[in-house]
C-alpha cells in the first residue's frame, strides 16, 4: 500500500489538492489543459476538497451571517446563498434550491435552534419572503439590509419625485428645474460646485 494514494485514485492526494487549489483560479476546462490531465480528473479532485472541507468544518462561534441569491441557467432560477460574514472568517455554508420561503426555512433547519440563537448579525437583501422568514427564525439578530438595494429603492423614489415635481411646475407655467437635476440632488454639498 502507497502511503500517498486514497484508495484506488488515479490521482496522488497531493496532486488532487494542487488541482483542487488551481481549479478555485481558472475554470475546470483550463486547469485540465495546463496540467495535461482531463477535466474528469479536476472534478474528483474538487470533490475530494469540497468533501474534505465539509467533513472538518466548524460551524461553532458563527455570529454573523449574509444571505444572498444568484441566478443560475437561463430564466428566473435561483439558488440561495447562506454565508458565514463574521470579521475572521468569510466563507460558503449552506446553498439551497430556489428562492422561497421554505429554502431559507431548510437553511434554519439545518443550522439548528441554538446556533441561530447566537446569531447577532444577519445581512440580506429586502426581498420580501426572506425578511419573513428571518424575523420569525433570528428575530433576535440585528437585520441589517443590503446597501445595494436600498440605494436602488432610493434612486428610484428620486426618480419619481422628480418627476411628479417637473410635471407639476410644467402645469404652472413655471421652468422645470428639476429637469436633469439628478445627479445635482445626490452629490453632497462640499463637492457641489457652481
């Protein structure tokens, strides 16, 4: 027996985690190529790491954490993205199918009544069937929303008062400032200029 070799791998153990590390970089496709190897073989050797990974994770002292969707294939498919946020430690620990309530549910599920009392800090988006869930699992934890879509809902009302506000003074015969005043509006006041 070869103290280097897991089984009966066609691949060293020290050779699948030089893939595996290679294969976080470059596409699967890539590293095969540059290493004259197949693309089968980068697969098992993410498999080994993810499987390594999860056996020898630790899911204790976990205080913040960000949950998030990402659009997968072509059409409105999502999966859930749960990640662990805290300051000495970002990474990956849940990804379920779909964006409903019932996924995020399984996600609580699966983390467990004690460990999502000692949540402090969870950041999420403002969809609707999340902030449900997550006032009824962490209500406990301070939500915090995500800047991005905050921003998109302010820019959006800007847009509409602006708007409202031009037809209004339109209708009174008066000049319509705020016609191309946007970008006006959101700058701060040190850096407007004349």
């Amino acid at each position: 027996k070869m103290p280097w070799v897991k089984g009966k791998h066609h691949l060293t153990e020290a050779y699948a985690w030089f893939l595996a590390r290679w294969a976080k970089r470059l596409s699967w496709q890539e590293v095969a190529s540059a290493f004259h190897t197949t693309w089968g073989h980068v697969f098992s050797s993410v498999e080994m790491a993810v499987d390594w990974g999860r056996k020898h994770r630790d899911l204790s002292g976990i205080e913040a954490i960000g949950v998030d969707e990402i659009q997968w294939q072509r059409g409105h498919r999502y999966l859930t993205l749960v990640y662990r946020i805290d300051r000495s430690c970002r990474r990956l620990l849940w990804i379920g199918k779909e964006r409903k309530v019932k996924t995020l549910l399984g996600f609580f599920r699966w983390f467990g009544k004690k460990r999502t009392a000692s949540l402090q800090y969870i950041c999420s988006d403002m969809w609707k069937p999340y902030l449900k869930v997550i006032a009824r699992k962490a209500g406990n934890a301070l939500h915090i929303l995500d800047r991005f879509h905050i921003m998109a809902h302010m820019s959006k009302a800007i847009d509409e008062v602006r708007a409202k506000e031009t037809k209004e003074l339109k209708e009174q015969g008066l000049e319509p400032v705020l016609t191309r005043s946007r970008w006006l509006l959101l700058k701060r006041p040190e850096n407007l200029t004349e």
